[in-house]
C-alpha cells in the first residue's frame, strides 16, 4: 500500500505517540500536524468546526485546507479498514479545540486559545479571535452527516507492529526490504569476488 508524503507525515506522528498519547486528538495537538496547517477543529452541540488561518488561507472557501481534513479522515478511514489502526471503544476526555496547544472554558460558548484567543462556538456566531479581538481565523460549520468525525479523534486507539515496522523500513513494504536486502547481499557478494580476484592476481 502507498500513501502520499502527507499521509506520511500523519502515520509517522501516530506511531510516534502511540502509548504517549490518550487518542489521536492529543496525536494531534502533541505533534502541531494541525496547527502548522493552521487549522483548528472544535466539536460541540452536534457541530463539527472547522477553522481556517487566514493568513495561510487567503480566501474564505480554501480547497488545500478543508481537503486535508478531508484527507486525514480518509486516511483514518483506511487504517482502521486495514487493521494498522484499532480504534479502542474508551472515550477519553474530549480535546476541546484540535489544533492548539492549549484550550479550555473561559465562559459557556467561548473557549480560550492559548492563554489570549477566543473561540466563539454559539449557532451562527462561530468564530475565532485573536487577542485583539479580530478574526483570525476562517469558520466552517459542519453536520455530522456532512463531515463525519464521530468520536475518531477523542477515543483510545492502538497501533499495528505492521504499523510500526512500515515506519520503521520508510514505507517500503516486506518484499520491498527483502529485495534491497538480497540486492545489498549480492553486491557484497560481486566486491568480495572482485577483490578475492585482484589479490590472486597480485600475489
């Protein structure tokens, strides 16, 4: 199976804090996958948002962003249908915004960001604010029928060793490392020949 270097990227953070991590959600946040894409996802009253940094995404409707969420649900997607990914039926305290480092209830309705944002989750006031008060970022509100997150990102989750060991080869696959193998081997095999054969004709 391949996969393209972003899903690389988010294989990679899933193995790499698998057992240092509660659920994929602290995956996220511990590895800034998200807030380097400047994106931010709040679940919340059955609403699924997604946030946008303008700066990085300098139209309202940005296919690069809200096709990487696409993206990484898909990819979870095929993990978990693979078996690489077992998602654990334990409900971890939920992340409130993922793609922050830090988040928590200043009031109901607005959460603050990283001791001086403020996210707004109120029907039809959704927005994200930077310290002085302006809209930092893109809102996107979503049904779950429309952009199906469930509870993927806040349950327990287990890693594959096959998992780990695709990491660990560079996602080449078995018979890919057996091949580079036995080519290493035969290479040897030729210097060791050659060599052998140039010290006979020198001795």
């Amino acid at each position: 199976m391949t996969f393209k270097k972003t899903e690389k990227e988010i294989i990679k953070a899933i193995v790499k804090y698998d057992g240092k991590a509660k659920s994929l959600a602290e995956v996220f946040n511990k590895s800034q996958l998200l807030e380097k894409k400047g994106i931010g996802i709040v679940q919340h009253g059955g609403k699924n948002m997604v946030f946008l940094r303008k700066d990085l995404y300098d139209d309202w409707f940005h296919n690069d962003g809200l096709g990487y969420i696409a993206e990484l649900l898909s990819l979870i997607d095929t993990l978990i249908k693979q078996k690489y990914l077992v998602m654990i039926p334990f409900c971890t305290e939920s992340t409130l915004v993922i793609g922050a480092e830090e988040s928590r209830w200043l009031k109901p309705e607005i959460i603050l960001v990283n001791g001086n944002e403020h996210i707004c989750v109120a029907d039809r006031m959704e927005n994200w604010f930077s310290a002085t008060g302006e809209q930092k970022y893109w809102p996107y509100k979503y049904s779950e029928r429309d952009l199906p997150i469930g509870n993927t990102f806040n349950m327990a989750f287990s890693v594959s060793q096959e998992l780990r060991e695709l990491v660990k080869h560079n996602f080449k696959s078995e018979e890919e490392v057996r091949f580079i193998k036995q080519q290493r081997l035969t290479w040897i095999s030729i210097a060791t020949a050659i060599a052998i054969g140039l010290l006979g004709i020198i001795f």
